[in-house]
C-alpha cells in the first residue's frame, strides 16, 4: 500500500507541477502581451510629440504645457486635434500625389491613343494604295490575257 500512496502521491505532485507550469506559460504570454501594448503606446506618444513638435511653435508647446497644468482634458484635446489635422495633412499629400500620378497616367494613354490613331491612318493609308495598285495590276493582267487570246 505504500507503493500506491508513493505512485498516487508522485501523480498528484506532476499533475501540480504541470500546472504551475502552465501558468507560467501563461503568465510569460501576458507579459509579453503587456509589453507589446506598453510598446505601442510609447510608439504612439513619441509620434504624437514628434507631430506637435513639428506643428506647435515653441511658445505654443509651452502653452500647451501650461494648459495641461491646469486642464488636462483640454490639452488632451488640443493634442489630438493637432495630431488629427497632421493626419489629414498627411491624407491630402497623399492624394495629390496620387492625382498627380492618374494625371500622368492619362497623358501617357493620351499620347498612346495618338500614335495608334496615327498609325491606323498610315495603314488605311498604305492598304487604300494596295489596293489601287492591285486594281491596276488586275486590269493590266485582263489587258494581257486579252491580247493573248486575241493572237
């Protein structure tokens, strides 16, 4: 019977084992996802300053410094309407360059359109003297059997 209490008593203890380090496991992984978002928040922060400090003048940061002082919210508020109209800023770039790059694209077709235009005319051209030319070859070949069939 002491064998069974031993084999149940060492059951018991890597069943325990096993859970802990399971937990363990779990807990690593939250950590991680813990760091993952504290990282993507001071991304987010040092972008956030690094757009108000493009946009806000230095009087204007010291304001704003001054206002957070006083009232969080409102200097909270201030900050996302400068990183908001950045982003918009960013957004119309964005657009006029893409503008632009559709303007381009339809001269290029333009231009397209105008060579194929110019060399369908060559060749209505070059077929409407083919064609002539072969009317003359057939009426100088009837002309020929003509004569053969007449000696």
């Amino acid at each position: 019977m002491a064998y069974s209490e031993d084999s149940e008593l060492a059951e018991i203890r890597r069943r325990r084992l096993q859970q802990l380090q399971q937990m363990q496991g779990a807990d690593a992984a939250t950590a991680q996802a813990y760091a993952q978002q504290d990282a993507e928040m001071q991304r987010r922060e040092a972008e956030r300053s690094e757009i108000l400090r493009r946009i806000l003048t230095p009087e204007a940061r010291e304001r704003l410094g001054r206002i957070r002082l006083a009232k969080p919210e409102v200097a909270a508020a201030v900050e996302q309407q400068g990183t908001a109209t950045q982003e918009i800023a960013r957004n119309v770039h964005q657009a006029a360059v893409g503008t632009s790059q559709v303007a381009n694209n339809i001269t290029q077709v333009d231009r397209g359109a105008n060579e194929t235009g110019s060399a369908s005319t060559q060749v209505l051209s070059l077929a409407q003297s083919l064609a002539s030319e072969s009317n003359r070859l057939n009426r100088a070949m009837q002309e020929f059997i003509a004569t053969v069939q007449a000696a």
